[in-house]
C-alpha cells in the first residue's frame, strides 16, 4: 500500500512505521484539563472526510512520559487511518483474497 500523504509504499507495517517516523506532525493532539486530563489525537484521511481519533487519559503529567505516551498513541492512530485507507479506498497493490 501507499503512503497517503507521499510516495512511500510498502506493506502495512513497513508503512505504519513510515507515518509513525516521518508524519507524526499528522496526528494532531488536543489536550482538554478538567477533572483529570483528556488528550484527543486525530488524524484526517487525506481521500475523505474521515478521521481517526483516539481519546486517553493519561495517568501521569509528567512531560517526558506524555511525550513516550503520544508516540504510542500515534501509532493506535496512524493503525486507525491505514485500516480505513484498506476499508475505504483499498489499492489494488495486493491481491485481494476471499
Ligand atoms: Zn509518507
Ligand atoms: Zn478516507
């Protein structure tokens, strides 16, 4: 499959890695403070209008574990947005089976 947002293709996980490593900037977060804190991450599909979004609640404050924690989720997201781009607007790389 593609990269949605450049020329890199590969399989599924070579391109989850690629968007993790060089989109991340994709992935936008938003951080909302009330009784404990939400943290929203979106990613929009570049074909649609659809968008992959995870809401989490982070059991710590602490930046430097807030930074280790969005990459994690970022990934969850970037899985998100590459199932709906198979689901959704499936590229005939792969032979499809079934
Ligand atoms: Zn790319
Ligand atoms: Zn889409």
């Amino acid at each position: 499959m593609a990269c949605p947002f450049c020329d890199f293709s590969g399989h599924h996980r070579a391109v989850h890695a690629h968007l993790a490593t060089a989109h991340a900037d994709r992935v936008v977060t938003t951080a909302k403070e009330g009784s404990s804190l939400l943290l929203r991450y979106e990613v929009h599909c570049p074909h649609c209008d659809f968008t992959a979004q995870r809401i989490v609640n982070p059991r710590g404050r602490d930046p430097d574990f807030l930074e280790e924690f969005a990459a994690e989720i970022r990934l969850v997201a970037f899985d998100q947005l590459l199932y709906h781009l198979e689901a959704a607007h499936s590229q005939p790389a792969a032979p499809a089976k079934g």
